[in-house]
C-alpha cells in the first residue's frame, strides 16, 4: 500500500515538472514579439504573454515544492549529499550556457569580446538581478541575460533552507522563525531596500512549496488548515509592500517596476495559492487536457529557460526571414534541441564525472582520518 501510494505521488510530481516546463516555455513567448503584438483574428491578445514575472513566482512556490518533497523523502540529509546535487544541477548547465553565450556575442562581433569579469564573477557567487527593475542591485545579470536574475535567488533559496534546517531541527520553532523573518525583511524593505532582506521576503513564496511539499506527503493532498500561518504572512508582506509603494509612489513610472513589481509578486503568489487550493478540490479537473501534450518540454525546461534569451529573444541570425512566426519557430526549435543535447548528454556526462571525482575524494579523506 506504502509502495502504491509513493508511486502515487512521484506520478503527481512528474506532473508538476511538467507545468514547469510549460512555464519555461511561456517565459519564451513572453520575452519575444508576442508580448507586443500577438494578432488572432484582427484582435491583439498579446496581453496574454505579460505576465513573465508572475511565471518565475510560480517557478518559486514549485521549486520549494520539489526541493521539499524530494528532502523529506531522502534517507540521506547530510550537507555532502544536499550540496552537490543542488550544486551540480544549478552551476554545470550555467557554466554551458554563459560559454555558448559569450561565443555568439563574439562569432557575431567578429572578435573576442570582453569577458565582464566582475559581472562574471557576481553571477558565480549568485548575487545578479536586475538594476533597472529593482533598487540597490549588486550586479546584473551576465551578458544581459536577464532571465538569469531568477537563480540568485533559487540558489540561496536551497541555501538558507539547508542552513535554517540545521539550525531548528525542531519543524515547529523553524515555522514560527521563517514568517518572523520575512515580515522583518519586508518592513525594512521600505526603509533600505537590498540584496538580503529581499532574498529574504520572497523566501516566503518558496518556503510556501516546502510546506506544501511536506503537507501533501502527510495527506497525499495539501490542506490549506495547515498552511493558514504561511499564507497569512504572505498576505501581511503583500501589505506592507502595499504601503511601499504608497509611500514611493511619486517614483513609480510603470507597473513593471519597483515599488510595484514587488507588490505584483506577492499578491500573485497568494491568488495562485488559493486557485491551486480550488483546482485540488475540483480534482485537477481538465489538467492531463491541458498539459500532458507538453511532456516533451518538462526534462528542457531548466536549460530553455536560461538560455532562451539569447537564442530567441535575442538572436538576430534569421532576421533575413520575412515572416516573423517562421523565425520564431524556427529559433525556438534551435533552442529546445540545444537544451535537449545540454540536459541529456552534456551535463550528465560532466555531473558524473565530478560526482565520481568527489565520492573519490570523500572517500580518501575518510579512509585518512581513519587511520
């Protein structure tokens, strides 16, 4: 019975990566023409692709999700089992994915561009956003890839929770400090605005899929009883970034920007909470209808996502094809066969070979210490 209900749930969380990949996808069409203009007869439905920010909030709340689930059920939760697989996932792709990109730049220059070191650096250590949406920005994101602003906050995201896990073992005193926390982050947000305390605020839309992750391993479905405390610091944080922008609001030129941006998360992240809560007592009614035609994508979507600004968006080598949609297509295809060869041959082939590298090096080290 255990056995069935496991096979179960890693059925349901196949499914979640696959909305993942649907949301990857859509980041795409957002960040190309059709957030502009998007003709269907005679009617411009481009407003339908402008809610890219509020897809990488999504992609927030279901990484906690999966970063949750798969930490609950894992045997194993020391630090070197934790890291290197967080590590790997995260860095070996990007690493791809900042050389293909500085490669173009430079095939189309006709020479070797410079390199943005400190830029490069900042992007290693994850401390990229982007400054022209947000104040106070460390550096922004390598080579004008914007969509990268999101892994900063992934990253330390899986950080902080690894360090908070450690540091309140005990599950009831860590859910009281977290809601703590991001109401804190939150206030001083409106004073001084910066790297830590927003890292900080919207870890409490990912924190939200932890604790969802944890409630539907319980119950095999997530009560929202249980979540009453998270969902209710959202709302008091999507208040206080209320006032923020009522207090800045001389500053305020678009609702694409800071101090309204922020608001704009936090109250999608609580709707989007709520219509999950409805669509989970509705049964998933017309999910596999709508989704399941997109498993393809679901594998890619990690790779697509942060590479498809310059191999869609951005790219300019078939701006001699009249027609706008073939070009789109035609770039969009280029792209999900470069994420398919980086996510099934080249970054396998190199998680193996520094995983294997670092069981060795554990091993010796054990085998040291124990003599």
């Amino acid at each position: 019975m255990v056995i069935l209900k496991l096979i179960s749930m890693k059925n349901k969380l196949e499914k979640l990566e696959v909305v993942r990949g649907i949301i990857a996808l859509y980041v795409v069409f957002h960040h190309s023409f059709f957030s502009e203009s998007f003709i269907v007869f005679g009617k411009n439905l481009s407003f339908l692709f402008r809610f890219g920010q509020e897809a990488v909030i999504l992609f927030f709340l279901m990484s906690g999700f999966v970063i949750g689930f798969s930490f609950e059920r894992s045997r194993d939760k020391s630090f070197s089992s934790y890291f290197p697989r967080r590590f790997y996932r995260i860095y070996i792709p990007l690493v791809i994915i900042f050389l293909t990109h500085y490669l173009i730049l430079s095939l189309q220059a006709h020479q070797w561009i410079y390199p943005q070191w400190l830029k490069l650096v900042g992007n290693i250590l994850m401390l990229q956003d982007v400054s022209s949406l947000k104040p106070n920005v460390i550096v922004d994101a390598y080579l004008g890839n914007t969509p990268l602003w999101s892994l900063s906050y992934e990253w330390w995201f899986y950080m902080s929770f690894y360090l908070f896990y450690k540091l309140f073992g005990d599950k009831n005193s860590l859910n009281l400090f977290v809601p703590v926390l991001i109401i804190i982050s939150a206030i001083t947000y409106i004073l001084y605005p910066f790297f830590l305390n927003r890292l900080f605020m919207y870890y409490g839309i990912w924190w939200c899929g932890v604790l969802m992750a944890r409630n539907y391993l319980l119950y095999s479905e997530v009560k929202i009883t249980d979540l009453k405390l998270p969902v209710i610091t959202l709302v008091a944080a999507s208040c206080i970034l209320m006032l923020n922008a009522y207090i800045k609001k001389d500053t305020i030129t678009t609702i694409g920007v800071s101090p309204i941006l922020e608001l704009r998360h936090f109250v999608f992240a609580v709707v989007v909470l709520f219509a999950a809560f409805l669509w989970q007592k509705l049964h998933w009614v017309g999910f596999n209808l709508l989704f399941d035609r997109f498993k393809i994508i679901a594998p890619l979507s990690y790779v697509l996502y942060i590479s498809h600004y310059f191999l869609v968006a951005r790219a300019t080598f078939l701006d001699f094809i009249e027609n706008k949609y073939i070009e789109f297509t035609i770039y969009l295809f280029l792209a999900l066969a470069y994420s398919f060869i980086v996510e099934t041959k080249i970054y396998p082939f190199f998680r193996d070979v520094f995983a294997g590298y670092y069981r060795v090096k554990i091993r010796f080290e054990i085998t040291r210490y124990s003599r």
